[in-house]
C-alpha cells in the first residue's frame, strides 16, 4: 500500500485547480456520494470498486475545519455522506495508522470508545474511526492502566482511551453526516 505523509490539505492536482479557476461558480453537489465506517466509497448506496476512482477520491478528498467532508471533483464540490466519522484510520502493525485517504498518522492527540464499543482516535487531521477489521492488530498497543483505565500506547506516547457518546462525539468534533445545501440546513 502506497502512503503519503500527513498533511492537512495537500494541494489539488494542476487539472482541478485550472478547473476550479475556470468555472469558480458550478452548484456544489449533496446526497450522492458516501463514505463507509469502513472507508468504502459508495454512490447511492453502491460500493465503488473501479480503482482509478477511488484514487480519484482519496487524493482529491477535504474535509473543512466546520466539519462537511467533500471531494473536489473538477469544479465542483461533491459533499459526503459520512457513515460515522470523517476520517476512518487504518492500523497495520508494521506501518502504523494511515487513513482511508493513505495519509500516514504522524501523532495521535486523543482516544475514545462510544457506546457501542468503537475505538476512535483524533488526530491532527480530525476525529476518525479505527476501522474494526484492524482491532486485533491493535490489540498488543492497548494496555490497563491504572483506575482501570485503558491506554493506547503509540508513538512513544500512553492516551488514556476516554468514554464517550455518539452525539457528544458528533457535536464535539462538528461532524456534518449528512450535508445539506445551505438553504435546507436553515429549514
């Protein structure tokens, strides 16, 4: 798997940016396209298999400090429907956390798990969902820590795994699941 360094907006291909010039004022685009809790590309609810098109995604993907996620598709904004978080992270023993993006985790800032049993972690980039299918390989970085408290031990660093709920998570970390244009967001 081929990774990129973390970087909280690497710039747009010259194309998307030429396109962006060109025709700055094309309608942003809702409810079409949607990221899985496991990083899976859907539109209208198929999962995308075509892999030019899901590079296409993971390298023209954003995700705003107000929380919508969108990916630039030529001129136009096209905003993700999000499952759970903006982010999903991928662990691998060998190579660490990246995302769903293949940006490589430089430093985790905080660890939760929701009510359900979800392991997240933000990072600079944001919240994100620890996929489940790498749990297992998680499982020799997590630790009991004192007042049983649980740690995640990375990166030389021990983050105590905190609770908390799905809507405290959603309104902490201002997560748009479901974009709508501005004028419905009003309604």
């Amino acid at each position: 798997m081929r990774t990129k360094p973390e970087t909280k907006d690497p710039p747009f291909s010259k194309h998307i940016s030429q396109a962006m010039k060109r025709w700055p004022d094309v309608p942003k685009c809702y409810g079409w396209l949607q990221l899985s809790r496991k990083g899976e590309w859907l539109i209208k609810g198929k999962k995308i298999l075509h892999k030019r098109t899901i590079e296409f995604f993971k390298t023209n993907y954003r995700v705003t400090p107000d929380g919508y996620s969108y990916v630039q598709n030529g001129p136009q904004q096209v905003f993700v429907d999000l499952e759970y978080t903006p982010w999903i992270y991928r662990f691998d023993y060998r190579t660490g956390f990246s995302t769903h993006t293949d940006l490589v985790v430089q430093n985790i800032i905080d660890a939760m798990s929701d009510e359900h049993g979800n392991l997240l972690i933000e990072t600079s980039l944001g919240i994100g969902l620890i996929d489940d299918r790498d749990l297992g390989s998680l499982s020799s970085f997590l630790t009991e820590g004192i007042r049983e408290t649980i740690l995640l031990n990375y990166l030389g660093s021990s983050i105590e795994i905190k609770s908390i709920k799905t809507n405290q998570l959603i309104a902490k970390y201002a997560v748009k699941k479901k974009p709508l244009p501005p004028d419905e967001n009003t309604a």
